[in-house]
C-alpha cells in the first residue's frame, strides 16, 4: 500500500459511517431532504424582498409581483419546513444528500422563476424557467430583450439569482461533492476541515468563513467597478455576477456598454470568481494566502496568460486591433469563457475562425474546483496531463511504478479513476445534447456551442443566433428545456443527477 | 546509443514491398499503352534500390530487437514508405509537387482517403491503380500495427488484445506465424470476394479492383470524383457498404472462424457495440432524410446507412454530397468520426472498444458512489479490465482530444474557418478522409488548401494511424538515454 492510504483512512470511515446509514433503509426517508430544502426556498423568498424594496424606492410597480411571489415561495417554505421537520436532529444519508441538491436547485429555479413570468416582463413559462435555471445555474444566457430600460427590480434579482447560484455552489463543491466522492473533488476532502463527520456541521464550519470571502470580493467588485466610473445601482449587480461568474448583465450590450477601466475591473473580478475560495479562507502561509501556492491556481493562470496572449497577438496581428484594445478584449474574453462567466466586451465572433474554434476549446476547460466556475475544472485536466505522461512513461518502462502527485501529494487510484469517470460522463453529456439539440432543428455550430456552453454554465456561444452579442430567445422550446436541463446537469457535476437515474440508488 | 540496424531492416523490407507494387500499376499502364509506365518502373526500381541498401547494409546476426527499436521502426515504417510512394505522383502525368504528392499518399497510406487530384476520371488507370493499392497497402499495415505491434507496446489499451498464450502442443513462432497466414488471406480473399460482386453488379473490372482496394482497407480513394455515387447503383453501394462493414471488424475474428470458432463472432461485446451504434446512427440520419429532405423509406436508408457506414468505419467514400446536410446528421457524422471501428481492423479514430472500457468504468464510478466499500471491476468481454488498461485508455483519449484540440486550433490559425478546421482536425486523426463544409466537404477537394495546412493534416494523418502514443515516445527523452 503507498503511504497516501493513510491519509484516506480517516475519509474512508467516515463514508462508510455515511453510507451504512443509508443502507439500512430500503425507501428513502424523503423527510430530511424537504425539510432542508425548505429552508434553501426561505433563503429565496428572502431574497425576493430586495428588488421588491428596490422597485418599491424607484415606485415600480413590480414590487407587488416580487411580493407576493416572495411570500407564496416562504409560504411553501415554512409548509415544509414544518410538515417535514424530523424528529430528532436533522442529517443526513449520502442518498439524502444526492436527492437534495438536484431537488433544491429544481424547486428553486422555479420559484426564482414567478416573478419572470408575473412581472411586466411576462415572459412564457419556458423563457422565465430557462432565465432563472440560468440565472442560478451562473449561466448566464439569457432570453430576455431590452435590459437598458428594464425596471431595476428585474435586474437587481437576476443578478442576485447569479449570486445566490455561485453561492450556492462553492457551498455544495466544499462541502457535499467531496464527501460524496463525485469526479475525484476526494482530493478536497484533506484540506483542513474534515475532521467532521457531519454534513450539516461541516456544512456550519466552512460555510461561514467561505461566505465571508465571498461577500468580501462581492463588496470588492463593487466599489472598484464603481471607482472605474459605473453607476452605483450597475456596480453592485455587475459585481455580483462577476464574482459568482455567472454573467448577467443590466445592460444588452453586455459590457461592451462601458469603458475600459470597468473592463479591467471585470477581469480582475472573473478571475477571482473562477479561483479556489477555500484557498482565499484559512491561515497564511509565508506572507500570502494559500492560493498562491496552489498548483492548480498556478496553471489556471499560466492558462488564462498564455490564452490571452495569442489571441491578443493574433487580434493586433491579422485584425489590425493596436496592441493595448487588443490585450484587453483578448484578456476579458478569455477570462469570461474559461471562468465560465459569459462577460462580453466586444463581438469575439467577428475575430474569424481562429477565435472560433479557440473559445469553442476553452469552453471545455472550467475554473478552479471550489470556485463558483463550472466545466471541466483546471485541476481535473491536471490530472488527466499526468495520467498520459505516465502512459508514456510506462510504455517505455512498462514495470515500473509511477505515481502521480499533486501539491506534494499522491494521488489514490480512485481518485484518478473517478476523475476518469467523470470527464468520460462530461464529453458523453455534450454530445448527447448536442444531438438532441439538431434534432430540435438548431444547426451544428450552435448546437455543439450552444451545449457546451451550457454544460459548463458559460453562457454565450459561436454562430449568428446564440453568439456573444445574440440572445436565446429564438431558439425554440423545446431547445430551451433542453439546454436548462443541461445547465443543471453541468452544474451538479453530472454524477449527482445521474445517480438518480440508476437502479442501485432506488433499490437502497 | 540507439541500435538503428532493426528499424532500417524494417523499413528497408517495406521499400522492398512498395517497389514490388509499384509493378502492378507499371503493367497495366504498359499494356494501356500509357507512357508513364516507365515512370513507374524508374520509381519501382529506386524504392527497391534504397530498401536493399538498407536491408543489405544493416544485415548484423543477432542484433537485438528491444521495445525502442520497435516503436521506431512502427513510426518510420510509416513516414518513409509515403515518400517513395510520392514519387510516381511527382513524376508522373500530373507533375504535382512534393506537398501535394506526400499529402495524397500519406492519405492513402495510413487508409484516410483525402484527396487533393481533381478528375479521377480522366487519370491513367496505372495511377488509379497506385491509390488503390496505397490504400490496401495501407490498411493490412494497420492490421499488422493492431494485431502484432500495439499490443506488444501497450499502447492505449491494446494489451487487451494480446495473442492468447498458445497452448502446449504449440510453439508460439509457428502460432504467429499461422495468425499471420490466415489473417492475409482472409484480407486477400475478402478482396477479391468484393472485387468480384462488384464487377457481377456492373463495374468495369478494374474499377471493381480498385474499388474493392480501397472499400476493405477503409481507405476510401475512388476511381471517380463523384466517388461511389458515379455510378448510381443500388447493388453497387450495398456491396461496398458490406464491405466497409467488414474492413471496420477485428480481423482476428477470421482467426477464430478458420479454427471453427464461430461462437466468438457472437460474443464479442465490441462487434455489438459496434453495429448497434451503425445502426443508431443510419436510423438517426435516414430518419432526418425522410423528414426534412423528403425521401422515400428505401431511399432514406440507402443514402442514410452508405454515407453512416462510410463516415464511421473512416471509409470516406460518398453516395450523396453530405456537406450541406443539416444540423442533425452532421452532429451524427461529426461524433461517429471520433468513434471509428472496432480494434484490428483497418479503421482509425478512438475504436469502439475504448467506449466500451470507459463507459462500463463510467457505470462502475456511478456505483461506487452509492456504495463506496463494494469490489466493482469494469469487464470487457467477461475478462477484467485491469487498472493500468483504464489508465493507459484514459490516456490516450485525453492525447487523442488535446491533438484534436491543438490540430484544429492550428489550422484555425492558418486561416480556415471553424466548421473546415474543426472537421478536418477530426477527419485526417481518424483517419477518415473528408470533412464538412464547402471545401473539403464530400465532393470537395483538398487542392486548394495551402501547404502548411496540408503538412499539418499529413501529419494529423500519421499521428492518428500511429495511435499517437508511438510517436508521442520518441519524444520523452529517456527515450534516447541509454
């Protein structure tokens, strides 16, 4: 055995404490599950209340819809909370925890969905369901036409479902993907805080410090956006679909519609978006923080520079753009699809086949693990790196032992294996939904775009219809269900929705 | 440093064969009464030239033949044997320059089958006749390479496909030996069982010949711009999709029928997978044909099932020009072009069996999750697949899209537009042939594309038909220390 099994250990016991529970029941106790998803619809129709109080300030007479929506969704809430509280203290099966976060992302889509469909907006039920699965899933693409003179109740709630999805979602990466093993996020699990045995308490450890980081870059972005000349009202909302690298913008124009230096301030704030936010939490170490240190964080800006830096070249080269305009559309661009954010300074399709089949390439790479990004993650193609490198070297030795180390440590066999596993299930996603999306009539560049983008909760993708300046209102229907559904799968990290659909997880 | 004698053994045996063929189209060319006849005997004569030399020159008793020199003489005996096959192109009727003529047979040789020679039909039959055995050339190499050698390497998985251990009445030379007879003549009468059909359901016997060449190598060159589709012929296209169906199967599995094992034929899990995913994707295609191009039931599935078959067995051969098709059957054809066929056939592309292995590992992680303690092991045809297996398939899938990735991007980067360079990426790794869009879509050419692109798509060509991996090691730099 190598030495990096014990380390395991004390992980392995405590899934199969997890687990052993689960097994015991053969129907699965739902109870737990509706009655934290509760209390995630009573966070939603919490949050509901700010762009009521905001159209209420600007006397829009929106703010009666987000009312009342906000009241029905606590409504229902509460009915759950308390029909469903358990009799002693709540926690929860591996099983549980696989049913709650596709059930809450679902329920909460939804309810986030009413005041789309009752707002002056009145948008159908499809447009309103795929903006706020969009909205929540930090997608991004959106349906809706005419964000310029939108009332600001509207606006301020689809930058907030944004920062209610990032949230959202470094939540459930640091503290439930690890402990149910999805797509090696195992590796996690020996960071500083898992000594406990709980969801639910290690759910209280992380979050907390987690959010405070989060809300700390959120309040960041804001007053750097401000200082670069937004309005105060833009500022906030384009900082929290920044920092939740979602990419909802107050403006069609997206951020073509303002000046350089809030460009510069949106990379800054993509950048932080896609990077590790438990790394940001904890002690120093020599002065700085941990994510400095970080081997992923390393490579997930040696990427973005060296993108960055050819298309920059390639711009100022063949499409005559000078050099400084050229850095920073290549830059913004870069950053935006790779951290999986859908920011757009300018019109990238118009930079010509190279840009093209480039970006439709770095839609596959992903931010960090533990960042509010989706896609593949840096740290995944990391290991897949080291996995061919060591192909390599065994065809030469093909008796040797290699073991490959990441931050100083070994890497466990299941880890890489679930690794596998998982860039196997994403590639299969993709082209299984771009299938299905020809088959709805979408022709082959937006439709193999159009599902990558939504698989990695990017947002825009190449061609005339859904490209960086287009809107998915044209696409139809039945287009629109799908790409949602996709959007959900990419987010949960594919695994914990498809394990709904097995035989083994109902059987118990 | 290296001991180079076994590799120039190697190849020099290769030049040997090349220039034996090299008679077949001089003859014919002769008794046309074509004066390139002579092109071809000169050729000939220089390619043999330069193998005896090198056969000759290396000849050493026992040198020692180590896993180095086998994965150099695997790479060279694919890059050096092309461009003395260059040079009846170069000096022939059509005078094309280098780049052109190493890109037409790189294409042929490695059974990819993209073309740069505009008006096949007008060609001097000896030159058709050197595509088509370029092609078939090519596509007993590629059996060769997957039965023999990478699985000998390790390379991406094949070790799963290692020869049985004889038993022990029998000496494993005479085994391989006997595995080598009757899998060359199992290809050679495949041949000439198409060649024959072809010419009873009305082909000219060359054409028959050189369509049969270039059908069971899944090479795809034609005798024809409009390829297959130039003679409109429903017999015709049933026997060349036949054909190609069979070039895409283990040609192992013609070992076990001579030894009178024809249960194995139906066990296979790959061979299943492999005619479910021909038929999933006929049925997705023809049913689109139906419904959105207005054809007939028959007509649909004729067009539909030639034009799937041709794409993923990496054939290339068109009945249809599939270029303007819609969205769904190019998603279709742009996914099965990664697939490929099954492993020891003459097809390119990721094969079958390497879904098999990640998808029932893909199955195995889904289970785990649920119960993390169980002992689950992936099978493949009820044998274990063993977790070096799962790591080198992993490999070479990651190796296999980065290229693809870094190909597309670089021909992005020399001017083509998304849909060519993405497609034309997938089409030369897999070995296949054509792509989408206009320009070197089916019907198209690749004439027009600039030098570099072609020395880009040549060597994409290459890489594919090496299993990457073989070429990738000459580059690791132990590679080279002693």
């Amino acid at each position: 055995m190598p030495p990096s099994t014990i380390c395991w250990t004390g992980g392995a016991n405590l899934s199969m404490s997890l687990v052993s529970r689960g097994e015991s029941e053969d129907v699965i106790d739902l109870r737990p599950v509706l009655f934290i998803n509760g209390f995630l619809l009573l966070v939603l129709a919490t949050a509901m209340g700010i762009p009521a109080v905001v159209d209420l300030v600007s006397e829009d007479r929106d703010w009666r819809v987000f009312a009342i929506s906000g009241m029905l969704t606590a409504f229902v809430a509460l009915t759950l909370i308390l029909g469903a509280r358990p009799k002693d203290r709540a926690s929860l099966t591996s099983r549980q925890a696989f049913m709650l976060t596709t059930v809450a992302w679902t329920s909460s889509a939804a309810f986030a969905a009413l005041p789309f469909m009752f707002s002056e907006q009145h948008l159908r039920l499809t447009d309103a369901v795929f903006e706020a699965m969009s909205g929540l899933t930090t997608t991004g693409a959106t349906v809706m036409i005419g964000l310029d003179h939108m009332p600001k109740g509207i606006l301020i709630w689809r930058a907030l479902l944004n920062w209610l999805g990032g949230e959202g979602i470094i939540i459930m990466a640091v503290a439930i993907l690890p402990l149910l093993r999805i797509g090696g996020m195992q590796v996690f699990r020996m960071e500083s805080s898992d000594k406990t045995d709980q969801i639910k308490a290690r759910l209280n450890q992380v979050a907390g410090s987690i959010t405070l980081v989060y809300l700390g870059f959120t309040a960041l972005a804001a007053i750097a956006f401000w200082a670069a000349g937004m309005g105060r009202f833009d500022a906030v909302c384009h900082a929290m679909s920044a920092i939740s690298t979602g990419g909802f913008s107050t403006s069609d124009a997206k951020l073509a519609h303002f000046n350089t230096a809030v460009q510069w301030v949106a990379v800054f704030a993509m950048i932080a978006g896609g990077s590790s936010f438990t790394l940001w939490t904890g002690p120093w170490k020599n002065g700085r923080p941990r994510v400095l240190d970080d081997a992923q964080t390393h490579w997930y800006l040696a990427f973005l520079g060296t993108a960055a830096g050819v298309l920059g070249a390639w711009q100022w080269a063949v499409n005559d753009m000078t050099p400084g305009v050229a850095l920073r559309h290549a830059a913004f661009s870069v950053s935006s699809v790779v951290t999986t954010t859908g920011f757009v300074s300018t019109d990238f399709s118009a930079w010509g086949g190279f840009a093209h089949v480039v970006f439709f390439i770095l839609a596959f790479i992903g931010g960090c693990t533990g960042s509010t990004g989706g896609g593949v993650k840096i740290f995944r193609w990391e290991l897949l790196f080291a996995l061919a490198g060591i192909h390599l070297k065994r065809l030469l030795h093909p008796h040797g032992v290699f073991v490959i180390h990441y931050n100083q440590r070994p890497i466990a066999q299941q880890v890489l294996d679930s690794v596998l596993g998982f860039v196997v299930m994403y590639f299969l996603t993709f082209a299984v939904f771009s299938l299905a999306l020809t088959m709805v009539g979408l022709d082959l560049i937006t439709a193999l775009s159009g599902s990558a983008s939504a698989l990695a909760n990017i947002g825009p993708g190449i061609g005339d219809v859904i490209g960086p300046m287009g809107n998915y209102r044209p696409l139809p229907d039945l287009a629109k269900w799908i790409l949602a559904a996709e959007m959900l799968l990419g987010r949960l990290e594919l695994f914990t929705v498809a394990v709904l659909f097995s035989r083994s997880y109902w059987r118990g | 440093m290296l001991d180079l004698r076994p590799v120039f053994q190697v190849v020099g045996t290769l030049l040997g064969i090349l220039a034996v063929a090299m008679l077949a189209p001089a003859l014919l060319d002769f008794r046309d009464g074509n004066d390139e006849w002579r092109v071809f005997v000169v050729s000939g004569g220089l390619t043999l030239f330069f193998g005896l030399a090198m056969v000759l020159g290396t000849r050493a008793p026992g040198c020692r033949h180590g896993i180095r020199q086998t994965f150099l003489a695997a790479t060279f005996a694919w890059v050096v044997p092309p461009l003395f096959a260059a040079l009846p192109l170069m000096y022939g009727p059509l005078q094309m320059d280098f780049t052109d003529a190493a890109f037409e047979t790189i294409s042929g040789l490695t059974t990819t089958g993209a073309s740069n020679i505009h008006g096949l039909d007008v060609l001097p039959r000896g030159l058709l006749l050197w595509r088509a055995l370029l092609n078939w050339l090519g596509g007993l190499g590629t059996i060769a390479m997957a039965v023999a050698v990478l699985p000998e390497l390790a390379v991406g998985g094949m070790q799963m496909f290692r020869l049985e251990i004889p038993g022990p009445g029998e000496r494993a030379t005479t085994r391989t030996a006997r595995v080598a007879w009757v899998i060359l003549a199992a290809y050679g009468g495949v041949t000439l069982v198409l060649a024959l059909l072809l010419w009873l359901a009305g082909m000219s016997g060359f054409q028959a010949l050189a369509h049969a060449m270039a059908t069971i190598s899944t090479g795809g060159f034609s005798t024809s711009d409009a390829s297959v589709g130039n003679f409109d012929n429903a017999a015709i296209e049933m026997i060349i999709m036949i054909g190609m169906i069979v070039g895409g199967m283990p040609f192992m599995l013609f070992f076990q029928l001579a030894k009178g094992n024809g249960k194995a034929l139906l066990r296979d899990g790959q061979l299943r997978w492999y005619f479910a995913l021909l038929a999933l994707g006929t049925m997705g295609v023809s049913l689109w044909l139906m419904t959105s191009r207005g054809l007939g039931g028959l007509s649909a599935l004729r067009f539909g099932a030639f034009t799937v078959v041709s794409v993923m067995t990496g054939t290339g051969m068109f009945t249809v020009e599939y270029g303007n098709w819609g969205g769904m059957p190019a998603a279709i054809l742009f996914f099965l072009a990664f697939v490929g066929g099954c492993a020891g056939s003459t097809t390119g592309g990721i094969k079958v069996f390497r879904f098999q292995f990640l998808f029932a590992d893909a199955l195995v992680q889904m289970r785990r999750l649920l119960r993390p303690h169980a002992v689950l092991i992936a099978s493949f045809n009820r044998r274990p697949i063993p977790e070096e297996v799962l790591g080198s398939v992993m490999g070479f899938l990651f190796v296999y899209a980065l290229s693809f990735a870094l190909l597309a991007m670089a021909l992005a980067f020399l001017g083509l537009d998304f849909l060519t360079a993405v497609t034309g990426a997938a089409s030369a790794l897999a070995n296949l042939g054509p792509g989408l869009g206009s320009e070197i879509g089916p019907g198209g050419s690749y004439a027009a594309l600039s030098d570099p692109v072609k020395w880009l798509l040549a060597g994409g060509m290459l890489f594919g038909r090496l299993e990457m991996f073989t070429a990738l090691v000459l580059f690791v730099p132990t590679f080279w220390r002693q």
